[in-house]
C-alpha cells in the first residue's frame, strides 16, 4: 500500500509491519493501540518503525489510519463509541493518499457508516446570492462538496453567519470568519448548529461527517455528543495541500482544469508542473513573449527541494514551491507598470536578493549559519539548475483576485504574504530577516 506522509511518499505492508515489530517492544499505551497478531502498540510506534520515520513527521490519527488500511484491528478513532473497535478497512474502501497536488484520479468516498455529511464554508465566495451549494467557490469546499452529493446521504453547509444551510438555500456573500470570532461566539454557534440539525433529524445516535475546520469542528463535538450523536472527522491534522490530496483528484473529470469562480481567472495552468520551463527556456523566449501583467508559479526538483529543507529545518517537498503575481492594480487603483518579464527575468533570475524576495528567500535556505551567504551569482545558477516557472499572463484587473484564488490552491511553502502561519514559515521568517541587508 501506498501513502503519504508530509509529502513524502512510502510503501508498506502488512508483512513490513510484522517484521519490523520483531526485534521490538511495545511502549505503554495511552489512547490508541493497534493490534499486531494479538499484541497492543501504540500506533505511532509502529507506524515509525515500519515506515523507518521519525514519529513527529505524523500524528496518531494518520498512523491509525494507515494500520487499519492494511488489515490491522485499532483502536476507535473517527469518533466511535468509548469502549469499541474500529472496523479495518481496505485498500478499496479507504479514500486514496496522494501527495499534495498531484491527482491520482480517484475520488474519495464519504465514510460507509455516516448518516449526514457537512461541509465547511470557504473564505471565496461567488460575488452574488446563490444556493449554499453554489455560493462557496473555495477549492476544498468544491471537492467536500461533490464527495458529500456522490455519498448520497444529507448534508448541509457549516457556515460561520447562518450556522447549518440546506444545500438549495440562497443567501448573500457575507464576511465573518469563525476563527477570527470570540470563544463565546463559536460555543453559541456550535449549540445553534445542533439545534438546527436536531430539527431536521434524531440526534441519538446519529453519525455526522465534517469535512471543515478544527475550528468548525472542534465546538461541535460536544454538545452533538450531549444530544447523542458523534462527529467523525475524516480530515483532522491534514494540512490545507493534504486536505486537496485527500479527496484524490478534482471534483471534475481528472483532464478538466479546476473551473474559476465568476469574476476570478481559471489558475490550472500553474497548478501543471508540465507548463513549467527551466528558466533559460523562459530567457531564451524574449520580453515579447511575456511583457504583461500575469501569476507565476516556481516548480523545484528533487535535490532542490532537500537543499531547501535542509537550509530551512523543515520539510519542503519537490514541487510547488513559490508562486506570486506581477502587475495588476493596486489598492489604490493604480495600475503596477511590473510585468512577467519584469518579475521573473529581471527581478528573481536578475542576481540581486535586495530586490527579490524569492532571491532572499532562497538565500536564507541555501546559506548556511556563520558562513557567507551565497553568491548571487551561485544562486542564480542554482535556480537555472533546479528550478522550472510556469507563468500565466492575464489582464491588469484580474491578476489581484488570481493570486488569491492561486494561494489558496497551492498553500506554496515559500509564500508568506496571504497564507497560514505555519512553523516552516516563522522559521523562514526568522531566516530572511537574519540575513537581510547583509
């Protein structure tokens, strides 16, 4: 079997498991366990041993999830009953891993044993009235979505203002973030979603799906559980990238390039590694070729990457990495004269880091502590080396909403503007600022 962890791919059995357990013994337990041929692990154990990776790189949800798809009984983990057995699953039945951005063409399937499926709002949002269904045009609420209809079973939207929506429901655009809400805010909408949910079916004993949040979810599962229901959560612990990969593919057919949202720009171009160049094919085509305004997207390969990851301390795996935008209008509605040209050739394969976060980025990953920093000229020919750009050029008006709509789908690791904070990313922080203005 195949899986992923932080974009790292592995293959495991369960003869690997059993042989790797052999000249081993079990730690004590804490909450979860998986059964190996009548004795109890913890979870994490094996999985480390197994996989031969560190324990950090995964959480005790992932191992259970991995043991169980190769035939191993565990302990209960999508919200069962205190005192019950998690049921094995297959390879057939389990929703397909995947390395982030990269479709494998299958889709997951809701869980078998859930009677309602619900799925989190998203920060994008359609720019008039439409039915919930309609009215999120963010890139996981998509694919939450198309799984939520194919499972044939209810569901509705979390949404952060109205609570639980019918699919069919038309309501507004509105601006109100969850997380961003008082404590007291999100108990109260938690208490209210229940209710809501209470009116339209029997609580006791119900099996709730969400795919949303921690923030969504977390608050619901109490006071579901106090009504007597259980709040499965087949996505917690993923990270935006593996929560795209975990639903297998786009929501579309696999060849069909994600469809925009009225008024934004269609980015799929820039999520295709095959539409990147090595950059002296993109020097060699002239200023003509990209003298307008338009996104990029920066591919790295595998050595690249684990040059980056290790400068950074943190995992960065091969692929999309950075992506931006050049030109468009400003908020104070005047037009930036800085085109793809401009941005890529001059300013990030130009050799000068003072003028190119991207250079000073890759700098602070490449240099190492106490030592000088890389040559700019070094640099240069080691982005020529490792490194491919994608560019897709669009009209002024248009490249703004792109870049955020390009953001979300890629949740690129050297992007710090516009994206989580993660701790890859205070680490990068602290990186570039050490080296700035040397």
């Amino acid at each position: 079997m195949e899986f992923v962890l932080e974009g790292v791919p592995y293959s495991l059995d369960a003869e690997a498991v059993r042989t790797a357990l052999r000249e081993a013994a079990p730690d004590d337990l804490r909450t979860h366990w998986v059964d190996v041929d009548g004795t109890r692990w913890p979870p994490k154990q094996v999985l480390a041993l197994a996989a031969g990776v560190d324990r950090s790189a995964f959480t005790s949800h992932r191992a259970l999830d991995v043991l169980g798809r190769l035939g191993f009984r565990t302990s209960p983990w999508r919200g069962g009953p205190p005192g019950s057995e998690a049921t094995p699953t297959t390879p057939a039945q389990a929703p397909p891993l995947a390395r982030p951005g990269r479709p494998v063409g299958v889709s997951a399937m809701a869980d078998p044993g859930a009677d309602v499926v619900l799925v989190g709002c998203s920060g994008s949002k359609a720019t008039g009235p439409a039915p919930a269904a309609e009215l999120f045009t963010g890139a996981a609420f998509r694919k939450a979505r198309d799984l939520a209809v194919r499972s044939g079973r209810p569901w509705y939207v979390l949404s952060a203002k109205f609570g639980l929506l019918h699919p069919e429901e038309v309501v507004a655009p509105y601006d109100v973030y969850l997380p961003k809400q008082s404590a007291r805010y999100r108990s109260a909408w938690a208490e209210w979603v229940v209710a809501q949910l209470g009116e339209q079916h029997d609580l006791h004993g119900l099996t709730v799906e969400a795919h949303a949040g921690s923030a969504y979810c977390e608050p619901l599962v109490g006071p579901l559980a106090r009504a007597g229901g259980t709040l499965v959560q087949p996505l917690a612990g993923l990270r935006q990238g593996e929560r795209l990969a975990w639903y297998g593919g786009p929501a579309q057919h696999p060849d069909e390039p994600l469809p925009a949202a009225p008024g934004v720009p269609d980015v799929a171009w820039l999520l295709d590694e095959g539409n990147a160049v090595p950059p002296g094919e993109f020097l060699a085509a002239g200023r003509a070729a990209s003298d307008q305004p338009g996104l990029y997207s920066w591919w790295a390969d595998a050595q690249g990457a684990e040059e980056i990851s290790a400068g950074l301390g943190h995992r960065v795996p091969p692929g999309l990495i950075y992506a931006g935008r050049a030109g468009g209008i400003r908020p104070n509605g005047v037009s930036s004269t800085n085109t793809l040209w401009g941005r890529v050739a001059t300013m990030h394969l130009g050799g000068n880091r003072n003028f190119s976060t991207f250079r000073l980025t890759l700098a602070a990953c490449l240099s190492r502590p106490g030592d000088q920093l890389i040559a700019e000229d070094k640099l240069t020919a080691w982005m020529h080396t490792h490194l491919r750009v994608a560019t897709l050029p669009l009209p002024a008006d248009q490249v703004t909403a792109g870049e955020a709509r390009l953001l979300e789908l890629t949740d690129a690791p050297l992007n710090l503007r516009d994206v989580p904070r993660t701790p890859s990313r205070k680490a990068l922080s602290a990186l570039r600022s050490a080296i700035r203005g040397r």
